[in-house]
C-alpha cells in the first residue's frame, strides 16, 4: 500500500499594501481608463477631468492591500461611485434649482461641445436614456473596456446578467438611433 | 437577430471610439501631485475646523459665565418700579430697562435660580420708595415678579406650565 503524503496547504501571500506613494506611482498609467469611464458616465470631457481627478484623491486617501492585478477594477470601482455621487448630486440640485441647472448643463464645457460631431451627440443622447441598470453596464462595457467578469464582479451581479443586459442596452441604443433618424427623415 | 444586432453595432462601437479618442487627445494631463497637496489639506482642514469650532465654544462659555456671575445690580441701575403704594404695579418700561430686566433675570437663571418663582433679595431690586416698610418689599412674590416680568418669554412659558 502507497501512502501518498498530503501536501501542505498551498499558504496564499498575502497581497501587498500598496503605500500612498507607491499607489501615486502607479495611477498616472491608468489615468485613461478612469478618464473614460467617467466620460461614458457623465458624457462632458470637462466634467470627466473632474471626476478622474476625485478618483485619483479618493484613492489616494485609502491605501489598500491589493494584487498588482486588483489595482485596475479597484480604481475603477471609486470612479463609477465618485460619478454615481456626482449624479445623485446633480439630481438634488435639479430637483431644488431647476433653471440654474438648465443653465450648468448649457455651459457645460463650452470649448469642447462644439468639437463634437452629430453622430457623438446622438449615441450620447441615446445613452443617457437608456434606464440606469443598462446604462451602467453599456458604460461599463464600452468606456470603461471591462470584461465580463470584471463587470459582474463590480456590479455584483451574474456574468450571464451581465451579457443580457448589454444586450438589451445595445438594442435600446440602437433603436434609440434609429427613431431619431427616422424623425429626421420624414 | 444577433448577428444584425452585432454588426449595427460594429457602427457605434466606432462612433464611441472616435468620441474616447478625440476626448483623451484633447484632455491634459492629471496633475496628480495636486491630488496630494488635496489630500494633505483633507487631512488637515478638518480637525483642525473642529478644534477650532470647540475652542470657540468653550472659549464663548468660559466668557459669558465669568463676565456674567458675580455682577451686581444697585438700585440705581433699577429703575423698574413705581414708588408710593403697597402694590406694586408695573409700569411700561423704557428698552434700557427692559433690558435691564432681561439681564436681571439671565443672571439669575445662570446662578442656578428661577426668576419666575424666587423671591429677591431684599433691598436688590425694584421699589426704591423710602416710605414702602422695607419687610414689605423683601421677597417680591411670584405674581409680582411675573407682573413687572410678563413680557420675558421664559417667565410666561412658567406661568402656563
């Protein structure tokens, strides 16, 4: 009879904690990502600097214990919170200052609205429809080019809810396109 | 059905795209040093606002209770009363002797005691008439106090309690 020892239990190292000047270290490589996803959220390029900015002061002021892979999805994350906030914030004032928001909105960012084209405005337009569990995950998805996993991690949802809603926001967005263009046309 | 979707959306894929490049090509680079100069304020700005907001309020209560106890008021600085009859009756009274009485009963209320139901001590207050027998003014009673007092919100409040 073999008796076959057990091995060990494989100890998992713990991750590192990333010190506030080795997470400064590493942010400026990921200042795209965040940049974009708070784009896709918020759909102003000025506004979008704003918020990276916040993202990069809220991650600074939380050193964490994270694997040099965690690091993305993680500065990810405060920024979908940091643009959400932002929203929530938006909403409370439009709810109490309605003109002065008409007027924010109008303002918004002068020197880059008339750089847009009118196929950007359009699929803005049609994202910003979209009811906020699709718009999340097109965000998400598109802007912030996450995968699935990471997605349904985020989220804390399922990888096959993940797929359906993007789906869903797809076609939305699509057909969102397509009755603007027809109500051009006729 | 999927595969239309898909390829129509190969469409704004791209149109997204060309939006994120165009907004990154044209976005300056985060001055990330900032962040920290923030940062430090963040830690900073805070204690040091509720610190001062504490020190401030001590500071406020330590002076209103040294600056207030002790005071003492003669007869001269009251004049809230008439003179010449056994019941006294008020008067209206100027704003500085309104005043006077409002302080008159916040100094009381500071040394621990109820205006609307202690009585004064004699010869501190109010009728100033040297022919009023001085036991009859000692320990004005309460519905004399509130009589001259009505108009001080605290000591109506006691009378409806």
């Amino acid at each position: 009879m073999t008796i076959h020892a057990v091995p060990p239990a494989a100890t998992i190292p713990e991750a590192p904690l990333l010190s506030r000047e080795s997470l400064a270290e590493r942010l400026p490589g990921l200042q795209r990502s965040v940049f974009l996803l708070c784009l896709g959220f918020c759909g102003d390029p000025g506004e979008a600097r704003d918020l990276a900015q916040e993202t990069f002061l809220r991650a600074l002021s939380r050193p964490r214990r994270l694997a040099p892979d965690a690091l993305r999805p993680w500065l990810l994350r405060i920024a979908r919170n940091a643009c959400i906030d932002r929203e929530r914030r938006r909403r409370i004032r439009r709810l109490f200052m309605p003109r002065v928001f008409e007027g924010e909105r109008d303002q918004a960012d002068p020197e880059h609205r008339h750089m847009r084209n009118e196929d950007i405005d359009r699929v803005r337009r049609a994202v910003d429809t979209l009811p906020r569990n699709l718009r999340e995950v097109l965000v998400l998805r598109e802007y912030g080019e996450l995968n699935y996993r990471e997605i349904a991690a985020m989220l804390g949802l399922k990888e096959g809810t993940v797929m359906s809603r993007l789906h869903r926001a797809r076609a939305a967005v699509l057909r969102l396109i397509r009755e603007e263009n027809h109500g051009q046309s006729t | 059905m999927d595969n239309l979707l898909d390829r129509e959306w190969e469409a704004i894929h791209g149109v997204i795209a060309a939006e994120k490049s165009r907004a990154w090509a044209q976005m300056p680079p985060l001055d990330l040093s900032k962040d920290q100069k923030r940062l430090r304020s963040r830690r900073i700005i805070p204690p040091l606002a509720v610190a001062a907001v504490l020190v401030l309020a001590v500071g406020m209560g330590l002076f209103f209770t040294v600056t207030r106890r002790g005071e003492r008021l003669t007869l001269d600085q009251l004049p809230l009363f008439t003179t010449g009859s056994d019941a006294v009756h008020a008067e209206p009274l100027s704003p500085n002797e309104r005043e006077l009485g409002e302080r008159l009963a916040g100094w009381m209320v500071l040394a621990g005691r109820d205006p609307a139901r202690e009585s004064f001590p004699s010869g501190w207050l109010l009728n100033s008439d040297p022919e009023v027998p001085q036991e009859k003014t000692d320990g004005a009673d309460r519905e004399t106090l509130l009589e001259r007092f009505l108009w001080l919100p605290a000591l109506d409040q006691e009378v409806e309690s």
